[in-house]
C-alpha cells in the first residue's frame, strides 16, 4: 500500500486565523461596535450569529486541532469549523462589497482569501478523512501501517 502524507493539522495560517476569530467576535460583542457595512447589510439576528461565528469558529477549531484523541475525530472537528469560519468570512466580504464597492477592493480581496483559504482546508481535510476510510476499512492492511495512522502520520 502506497504511504501518503496525512496532512499537518497544524497549519500556521489557518492556526493564526482560527487563533484571532475568537477575540474579534469577543470585541465586538463586548464593545458593541460592528463594521458599519455589516450593520448597514446585514440584520441584527445576522449580526449576532455572525459575531458567534467568530467565536465558535475559532474555539472548535483549535480544539479540533489539539484534539488528543482520533485523528479522525479531530479532523472532524477542525472540518466543521474551516466551513463555519468560510461562511462567515465570505458573509463580512460580501457585506463589504455590497456597502463600499470598488472602494473596498482591497480589503475585500484580502477577506476573500480568508474564506477561500478556509475551504481549501477544508477540501484537505475531506481528503484526509476519505484516505484514514479506505485504510481502516483495508483489511490485509500491516498492523504499523494502522499504528501510523492512528497518529496521523502516514495513510
């Protein structure tokens, strides 16, 4: 059986991202301040699960990634909260785009890449978990092959 590499789950930019979401949706909510195009586009229920998004987003994230237990369990974990920081990401972007226009080109850009950064991951992990599939459901599989990928090193 051919060794591919299990993806790291401990990607420096989805680690800063999901390592700063929490803090900003905290600052918002405790400081009562938001984007003036996200209150402009979006509604306040909007707003507010918005604001948790960051929250949730964040904290799910980073248990997913330090998770002690399966791998899959904690790929799974980090799988929900890549797509709920996507989400709310590409929300504030088009929330951006729909209040400042061509004015907010860069900042729209740069938010975009977020939430596309935060799918691709999410693509990665699909993969990963349809890989750590196929090995355990492998059944003349090397019992150290098993033992690599249940630590996530090899599948």
């Amino acid at each position: 059986m051919p060794h591919n590499r299990i993806r790291s789950r401990r990607q420096p930019f989805e680690v800063a991202v999901l390592l700063a979401a929490p803090p900003c949706g905290l600052l918002l909510i405790v400081l009562d301040v938001r984007p003036p195009s996200v209150t402009l586009a979006m509604d306040t229920p909007i707003q507010v699960l918005w604001e948790a998004g960051l929250i949730v987003g964040g904290v799910i994230g980073l248990s997913g990634i330090i998770w002690p237990g399966r791998l899959a369990t904690g790929l799974g974990i980090e799988l929900a909260a890549v797509v709920l920081l996507g989400t709310i990401t590409a929300m504030y972007a088009a929330a951006l785009a729909a209040v400042s226009g061509r004015s907010g080109t860069a900042a729209i850009s740069f938010i975009v890449a977020v939430s596309v950064g935060s799918f691709w991951r999410a693509g990665q992990i699909v993969l990963d978990l349809r890989l750590l599939a196929a090995a355990s459901r492998t059944t003349d599989t090397d019992p150290e092959i098993r033992t690599e990928l249940a630590n996530g090193e090899a599948a």
